[in-house]
C-alpha cells in the first residue's frame, strides 16, 4: 500500500489561545554530544500531564521566557509517558538561552503540532531507519514507539551515523537497539579513532552496503540536508519506491500552526503540512526550497 | 535632454555590444505617470527605453554592490557621489564601473507637486520643467510655478550636479537652482525649539515607523551584509515597530553612514510613512563637515572618514 | 432596494451618532499619511481628499505589533497574563471595498485549522461601513480580481456617492439593523438609485490598470524554475518591506519576546518574506537570492493561496505599485510571465 | 517624584583596560573618594566603544555614558583613541541635535597614573547629570526606564 496522504491528521488540542505557552519543567538533562543536550520535561500543570498526548513525528515550541521561541521535535515517544523529551544543538538565539538552563527551570511548550508519521499504515511492513548525528531525535520517537508494539511490525532495520564517535547522539539507546536481538543495529561514523572499533563510512555508502530489501518495507530517513539528499537515490537504488519513503523537514518557524508564513515550501506549510512528508511529496513539491 | 537621451543610448548600446559592460543601469519610464524606474538589463535592445527626465529620482548608485560584473551606470551628480564613496570604502572597484554622467538640474518631488495644487499625482495632466519655471497642467488649467518650489529639499542644497567622477559626461554642466536656506528649512525649524521638544518631536515622527527597512534598503552607503538590527546575540533592538527602537535604528544608522552620505534624499522620498529622515541625515552631513571637513563622495581617493583621524581635532568634547 | 441616504453636510452627526454605540475610525492623516484613524468628533475633512489609506484597514485588525501576552518572573517560576481583549464595539467608516475583501481573505488563513484568537476577536467586534470609489487610483486594478470600486461583499454597510448625498445600502443584517435604528436618514428616491447606478458604472470603468488573472495559477507554476525570468524580474527591487507590509491580504508576522527586570512581554509584529532574514535559519537559508523572495510574494498571492483556499489573495488596492521605491510592478509582472514551453 | 537630593545618576564607564581602567583602579587603591554611582565595563581600547553601545546604555536607562581611553598619542594600538574620539563626537553632537542632553555623553582621556583625574571626572560628571536629571529619553508607559 503506498502512503499518500499524510497531512492534517487528528491533533491534541489544549485549550483557549493556541499561542499561550504551558509552563514546563526541566526534570533531567542528558549531555549528548557536546553542543547536544537531551532535556526530560513535565507539564506544571497535573491536569495537562493526563490528559497530553502526541504522536511521533510531531513538534512543539519551546519557549525560554524574556529570549524566545523555537521548534523542536518530541524526541520521546507517546509509549512512554511519565515525561516528554526533546534534543537540541546549539545552533541559535533561543537553543543558546536552552542550553544555559539547568533542572528545575521552567519553559513554555505548546504543541503538539504537526502530523507526526503515519503510524497506522507502517503497521505489518518492514522498516528501515536511516539518521545521521541529532537527526535521530524523531526518529528515536518512532523507533521506542515501534519497540514497544513490536509484533505490529516486521523486521526492523536501523542504520545510524555521525561525524565522528564523539557526536554520535543517545548512545545509552544505541546499545539497547544494539543488544535487541529483535532490531538490526548498524552504527557508522563517517571518521573513527583510537577508541572506536565499529563501521566507518558515511551512511548513504553503509546504507548502500547493508542493502535492506524493499519489498514490503518502508524507509525513514532523517538527518543533516545532505545526508538525506544521498540517502534518497540510494533507496531507490534498492528498489524503494517515492511512496516507501519517509522524511521530516526542517524551516524557519515560528507560529508553528500555518499562520506567520514562512515555513512553507510551495503551498504547503511544514509545520501545518509536515513535518514528515514521502519522498514522493517532495517531488511533486512545487518549489525547490526544502 | 533629447539629444542628452539619444547620446545615452548610443553609449550604452556601445558599451554593452562591444562587452565593455555586463549589466547597464539606467532609467526607463515607470508604470505610474511622471515615475522612472531602474533599468538594470543585459540586453542591448533594452538601452532603447532608457530616459532622461526631471523625474528620475533613484540613486542608481544602490545596484553596485550587488550586481557582479562590469556596470554602465548612469549617474546624476549626487549618484556619482555614492559611486565615489563606495570606491572609496572599496565596496566598488573604479575600473568596475562606466559612469555616464548627468549634469543634473534638479529633481522633481511630486509630492512638492502634490500639495501645491492640491491633487494627487495621477490626477495631473502635465508636468513640464521650462528652464527655472515648472508648468502644470490639472483639469485642463496650467499654472506655472518657480522650480525651487517643486524641487527636491536635497536638491536645493545640492554641491555638485554635475558629476564631477564620470568617464563619460552627456551634456554642459548644470547650474543648480539653489536655494540653501529651503533646503535647510526643516533642520532650522527643529533648531529653534527646545531638546525636549525636539525629542517629543522625533518621539512622534517614529511612532509612525513600520520598520519595513526601505530608507536602509535604498541607501548605496548602507552597504552591511548583515545590518545590526538582524542580529540576535546580543540582541541590540527589538524588530517590534515601536518608536524607542525605531528611533535608535534610525539614529545608529545615520552614525553608521556618517561620511558615506552624500545627502542623495532617499531616504526620506520613500518612507511610506513620511517621517522626515532627511532632517537627520543632512544634519548628521553638516556635523561631519563641521568638525572634519569631510565631505563623502567628493575625492574617491580620500580615506574613509572613520577610518582616518587628526592630530587636532574634536577635543573639546573631551574631558 | 433597501436604502437610505444621507446629506454629506450630516456626515458629522452620523458619525457622532454611532459614536454613542460604537468607536468610530474615519480616514485620518498624520504628517500626510492616511490611515484609519479615531474619530475626533467634529473632523469630516476627509471627505475632500480621501482616495484610500496608505496603511491598510488591516492595521486594525492585525496591528503593526501587539502584546500576546504578558509574563512575570518570580524566581524561577513565570506567571503568564493575556491581554485584556477590547470589548468595546467598533465601527470603521469609508473603508473601501479593496481592503474590505482583503479582510475576507485574510480570515482564511486566521480561521484555518488552528483559530487565531487575537485577529479573529477584533474581527468579531468591528462593523465595516464601505465606502464606494468614484475616483480610483491610476494603480488600482481590483476589476481585474472580480472586483469593482462598488463591491458590497465585504462589507455591513455600504456608501455610494451621488453627489451631495450618500446613498446607504444595509448588506448584512448588523448593517441592516444599524441602518434601522440610525436617526436621520432620509428616504431614496428612485433617481437617487439610477444616479447610485450611474455612478457604480462609471467608476468601474475609471480603473484601467488591467492584469490577465486567466489561467494565472498554472501560467506561475509553468516559469515557476524559470531563474531567468524571476532574475530579471526582482533585479530591481532593493528587498524593502513595503509592498508587503501594506499590502491589506499580507498576514506574516514575527513572535519576539522581551524581558525587563522580572516583566516580560512576548510580540508579535509584521514580518516580510522580503527580508532575508524571513527564513534564515541557522546552518541555511532556502531564499537567501532576491529572485527567489520576490517569486514566493507573487506565487503566494496568486498560485499558493488559491490552491489552499481557493482564491487569490491580492485585491488590487494597488498599494505596493503605488508606494513602491523603485516602481516594482506586480501587474507588470503578472502580464509578462513568460508563455509556456 | 523622588526628592532631587536623594536621587544619583546611574553613570555607564566604558574604560580602556590599558589606561583608564587602570587610572580607576588607582584611585580606588589611593582612596581617592569619587561618586560610587558609577558602573564599569573594561573594553580593550577606547576605539572598542560602538556608538551602538552608548546608545543602548541610554535605553536601558543610565543618565549617562563614559567613554574613557588614553591621552592622545598613547593608545596601545596607536590610533584607537583617534577613532573613538571621532565617534564620539559626531554621537554626541548628533544626539544633541535630536534632543539628547549633552551631558548625558562623556568622554575623557585617563592614564593608568591619572587617579585624582578619574575620580575628579567621574565627581564632574556625576555633578552634572544631576542638574540634568533623571535620563527619561526613552521612558515607556510601563516599564519606565530600567537600569539595573
């Protein structure tokens, strides 16, 4: 079955003004890489703790009161909810501001938007995860999601890679998929070093290499612009088709709901749209913007 | 002007066929009447719509630092000026450009026009400039006007019509119609109030401010690659239209243009909300001259202002 | 016809008879700049030189900037607070069709799968007395849109100049209801609307800048990788924010917070896709190229919106060609793209 | 309104580390006694000093700005001290012009031995932002201005 559309899927709505911030608490940080940080965060609020949910694949925006607001994606996944995730580099103004807080702070998040993946109809296939560096941070929502109702699904590829050892993200997942007898693990960095002893190799190349099967299956692919760019042809050089391919984009937000303009690519918006779209809407996009 | 016209294309034509020049940058009629617009083209079948009129407002000078290549750019005396100055910051090299001078008479402001008779624009039949006169026909009756009175506020304290940095000039040298006392007229008139009013004033002027970025935008002496206003750590001023940082966007970028401004009046022609900006940048031109005999765009050999200094010079500012 | 007139001479107490109910915004000029501004209770000047407003009607409904919210640090904690929203009703005089449907358009995307909650209460609380043109602008070109000085689809009420009176047609029921319980107004007689009828043909005929809006979503989509052509096209625009930010169906806008001493307040402002900082992010930026900023403004008015919603979002108020700093032409444009291979 | 004799003006000093931050530090170590309304930000050179930042001093709410390098003739980078004083005299004089009060910006040149000097500066300066009174230039409704 090819996947189509994927857009305007049902959506957890909070309620009154949608572009009022819940406060939340930073409960853990986890040093990633550094640059990279992993914040656990909890709604203040008991009744937005029970009644919240989201899917994978879906973002939220973050705020850090007095600096400002930015997108991220929810890099935990709705199986497991005592607490929600989310992991950033240290890129900008307001992923700066992030990085300086310590547990106990408190943010705004509004969310959850976007469409997240299809869930429902990677149901029965195979499935090939390909990310590179934090671009596993979606990914790693879908992947905890899967394992977690692993007999829905049938084999499951993931290949992972980063520039070097030291900037490979959410290592304590790493092993856990790497010692799950039940999950194909392949890790590669593009350089290794004294300590490493794995693969070595940029991840369209290792991709290439491990070779999974298209039949029945359906590859999901998130990671630095140029990662995915060589990842594609290479799926379709497996035999993969447009529809069995998936990708979450990144732009320039700031609504996060299809209202302040710029996110989009065509007449699609990423975050009212996406972020997760086939390859074949990519395509068919009607502008080379992404 | 004709003639002017004609000699124009037959250079730019020159230029372009014999690959002297990548792009010509000149006026061709604009959409609206009584407009010009920039023409900015390869082709040399294009050089057939350049112009030469009394409208032509533009300061062409803007497109240098964008455009790659050689540029035929046609230049009116203030535009020679910001072209001299951007050689002078090296933003523009000389043998980069061919300069097709204009000695210029003066420019028409239309909204002058506007309130002198009391109609709109494109609610005028006519707008013909005789020597010192300016004739305009509306609803079928002409009336004649002395030039100063529709001239613009910049040009009326224009230095230097004629380009004086030109390889090649297309007419006489122009004699301005000056008249140095309306020209400074609103700069005298903020002068004879008190700072607080003076504040009040600007306080008032740039609460009007959309922050739509067209008095940088126009202006070939705002040449940065990213404007501090877009930067975000630290972040210096608010993007919010409100008149405290509209106010100080506005003052720092008048210091950061001191002694590239070459008082053209862009600036002030197209702000949508009329704030009178050129009260700012000549004032800051006049304080320039004063305390360092500088004058932007005169010499393109000069040092840049703020790169250069005095033994003696602005200490009693100094404690 | 379910209509009434008024003496222009009255113009002053009708306005300082809805006064009672309503807040009235007239045609106002600041330094020379025409907005929608508050009435003042005696100026009816504008009825001598009102053509349009340079900022857009809009302004009252998505103002230049706004406080989304307030915040209060205490600690480490943060207390949030919204804006009171005004309850009073308002009522703004003289709007032109034009921007009248631009406010149409723009509900459309503020009402799209999410609800913006600022734009949509101050729609809900105004009431929008059009005025017709009898005197457009050598830029204006809403017959082109499907459009005409006099169109009444926007708008509560509607002013039709016959020369010393206004005739007042009621369009929706809050502007029949008002037109019922405004003293003063007089009956019309039937030569009042063959003038008004008159009047309407002949302003339409008065707007002459034409744009060929047949086929436009596909004639866009054909050139749309045509580099040559948007090249040429944006070369002179110097990336200002005009155009876009008195256009009355542009919408964008920026969210930027700011923290004094333990106050904070987050904004919201208008934004343009012609700064290039619009879309910057980090690491890239997918229109860092001029061609590239003035091919989304057009394709988004006349190719993206009427994909999503079915309509073009421009009206033809002829703002951005009449302000623009360097006579960039959207109907020029529009006219000139190039055929199809 | 705060009484006129209890209210001191909140001074910004930017000084030149290689001079007058030193000239500072020596009045401070000889005791000199000089208005303690003032707060310093070190900068490398006086040339360092952006228009930008005094500027931004004033919409935060200081009364007034310092900026304070080596005499004439004894930048440590020969010329930063010309450079500064070119900015700052075309920012004063231009801030006047817009309504601003002189007083508000400052300049001196102070040696790293110059200790009475600096205090004696900063006494001066402080002496005249009174008479000019609290800075309101960019006072908003509700936040007033906001120095801290």
């Amino acid at each position: 079955m090819a996947i189509t559309d994927i857009s305007h899927r049902k959506r957890f709505l909070a309620q009154g003004n949608v572009y009022l911030p819940h406060i939340v608490v930073i409960e853990k940080i986890i040093e990633e890489t550094s640059g990279v940080r992993t914040f656990h965060i909890n709604f203040k609020d008991d009744k937005l703790r029970e009644e919240f949910t989201f899917e994978s694949g879906q973002f939220g925006e973050y705020s850090v009161f007095g600096v400002g607001e930015a997108p991220f994606c929810i890099s935990s996944s709705p199986t497991r909810r005592d607490h929600f995730e989310f992991a950033i580099q240290q890129v900008g103004k307001v992923t700066n501001a992030l990085h300086r807080l310590g547990v106990g702070a408190e943010i705004g998040f509004r969310g959850p938007y976007g469409n997240g993946f299809p869930l429902d109809l990677l149901e029965g296939k195979n499935l090939v995860f390909v990310g590179g560096g934090i671009g596993l941070a979606p990914l790693r929502s879908l992947i905890w999601n899967v394992l977690d109702n692993r007999d829905k699904y049938q084999r499951i590829d993931i290949i992972y890679g980063a520039r070097s050892p030291s900037d490979l993200c959410f290592r304590y997942d790493l092993d856990a998929w790497d010692k799950d007898k039940a999950v194909n693990m392949v890790i590669t960095v593009d350089k290794g070093d004294e300590s490493w002893s794995g693969r070595v190799g940029l991840v369209p190349h290792v991709l290439e290499q491990v070779a999974p099967a298209a039949d029945n299956a359906v590859a999901i692919v998130c990671g630095p612009p140029i990662m995915i760019r060589f990842t594609f042809p290479v799926l379709v050089k497996l035999g993969f088709t447009p529809e069995q391919m998936l990708t979450t984009l990144e732009k320039r937000m700031k609504c996060g709901i299809g209202k302040c303009g710029r996110c989009n690519i065509g007449n699609l918006y990423v975050c009212r749209d996406g972020p997760v779209f086939t390859y074949a809407q990519i395509n068919s996009f009607i502008s080379s913007e992404y | 002007m004709k003639d002017m016209e004609q000699k124009l294309r037959n250079e730019a034509k020159t230029l372009l066929e014999q690959g002297q020049v990548d792009y010509m940058v000149g006026f061709e009629p604009g959409s609206l009447k009584f407009t010009t617009t920039p023409l900015i083209t390869r082709d040399k079948n294009d050089v057939e719509r350049l112009v030469i009129n009394p409208f032509m407002a533009n300061n062409l000078a803007n497109f240098l630092t964008e455009l790659k290549g050689r540029i035929g750019i046609v230049a009116k005396g203030c535009d020679s000026r910001s072209i001299a100055s951007l050689i002078q910051d090296n933003k523009v090299a000389r043998e980069d450009v061919v300069i097709l001078g204009i000695p210029c008479p003066g420019i028409i402001d239309l909204s002058k026009v506007e309130k002198l008779i009391g109609k709109d624009r494109d609610e005028l039949e006519d707008i013909i400039r005789e020597g010192d006169k300016v004739v305009i026909t509306a609803g079928g009756k002409r009336s004649e006007f002395p030039v100063n009175e529709v001239l613009f506020d910049n040009c009326l304290g224009c230095e230097l019509p004629t380009p004086q940095e030109y390889d090649i000039l297309l007419g006489e040298p122009a004699s301005p119609v000056i008249d140095r006392s309306a020209s400074q007229a609103s700069i005298e008139q903020l002068k004879g109030i008190t700072p607080q009013q003076r504040w009040d004033f600007w306080k008032d002027e740039f609460s009007r401010c959309i922050r739509c970025y067209a008095c940088r935008n126009v202006c070939p002496a705002c040449f940065c690659q990213r404007c501090f206003v877009e930067e975000t750590e630290p972040q210096w001023l608010m993007p919010v239209p409100r008149w405290q940082d509209n106010l100080m966007f506005q003052v720092i970028r008048n210091i950061h243009v001191a002694g590239r401004c070459t008082d053209c009046g862009e600036c002030e022609r197209v702000c949508p909300v009329n704030i009178p900006l050129r009260s700012l940048t000549k004032e800051m031109y006049d304080i320039v001259s004063e305390l360092f005999h500088f004058k932007a765009g005169m010499d393109k050999d000069a040092a840049p202002l703020m790169t250069h200094y005095e033994q003696e010079e602005a200490e009693d500012c100094i404690r | 016809m379910d209509s009434k007139k008024v003496n222009k001479k009255d113009i002053g107490k009708l306005l300082s008879q809805w006064s009672k109910e309503f807040t009235v915004f007239v045609p106002s000029k600041e330094n020379g700049v025409a907005m929608m501004a508050g009435w003042d209770g005696t100026d009816t000047s504008f009825l001598d030189w009102y053509r349009n407003t340079v900022i857009p009607p809009k302004e009252h409904f998505l103002p230049p900037m706004e406080e989304m919210f307030r915040f209060q640090k205490d600690k480490g904690s943060y207390q949030l607070e919204q804006p009171a929203s005004d309850g009073q009703k308002q009522l703004i005089f003289a709007i032109r069709p034009c921007d009248a449907n631009a406010l149409a358009i723009l509900d459309m995307t503020f009402k799209d799968a999410y609800e913006d909650p600022y734009y949509l209460s101050r729609r809900k609380n105004k009431l929008l007395v059009g005025l017709g043109c009898i005197n457009p602008y050598d830029s204006c070109f809403c017959t082109s849109l499907g459009s005409s000085p006099s169109d009444v689809a926007n708008v509560d009420l509607m002013l039709t100049d016959i020369g010393d009176e206004f005739l007042i047609e009621g369009i929706t029921d809050a502007g029949k209801e008002l037109i019922a319980r405004t003293s003063g107004l007089e009956e019309t007689t039937e030569a009042d609307d063959a003038r008004a009828k008159e009047v309407k043909e002949a302003s339409y005929h008065k707007v002459t800048r034409r744009i060929d809006t047949g086929d436009i979503g596909s004639k866009l989509l054909s050139c749309f990788e045509d580099e040559d052509y948007w090249g040429k096209v944006a070369a002179k625009c110097i990336s200002c924010g005009i155009c876009t930010l008195l256009c009355p169906t542009c919408y964008c806008f920026d969210i930027s917070d700011e923290l004094v001493k333990q106050q904070g307040t987050r904004f919201r402002c208008w934004d343009s896709c012609a700064f290039p900082i619009y879309t910057k992010m980090p690491m890239e930026n997918p229109r860092e190229e001029k061609w590239r900023r003035v091919r989304q403004k057009v394709c988004h008015k006349y190719e993206f919106y009427p994909m999503n919603f079915g309509v073009i979002a421009c009206t033809g108020c002829g703002r951005c060609i009449r302000l623009c700093p360097v006579n960039w032409d959207i109907s020029q444009t529009l006219n000139s793209l190039p055929a199809k291979t | 309104m705060k009484q006129e004799s209890e209210w001191k003006p909140r001074l910004l000093g930017f000084l030149c580390k290689w001079c007058s931050y030193a000239g500072a530090d020596l009045a401070g170590t000889s005791r000199r006694k000089y208005p303690a309304n003032i707060r310093i930000i070190k900068v490398p050179c006086s040339g360092r000093v952006d228009p930008l930042f005094i500027l931004k001093a004033l919409r935060l709410g200081f009364d007034g700005v310092l900026v304070s390098g080596c005499h004439p003739g004894e930048c440590h980078y020969q010329t930063g001290n010309y450079r500064a004083r070119r900015r700052i005299a075309l920012t004063k004089k231009f801030l006047e012009y817009m309504g601003v009060e002189p007083e508000r910006i400052q300049a001196s040149w102070v040696s790293a031995s110059e200790g009475g000097k600096f205090a004696e500066v900063v006494t001066e300066v402080t002496r005249e932002l009174k008479e000019a009174g609290p800075n309101q230039l960019f006072a908003d409704e509700r936040h007033g201005t906001e120095a801290t």
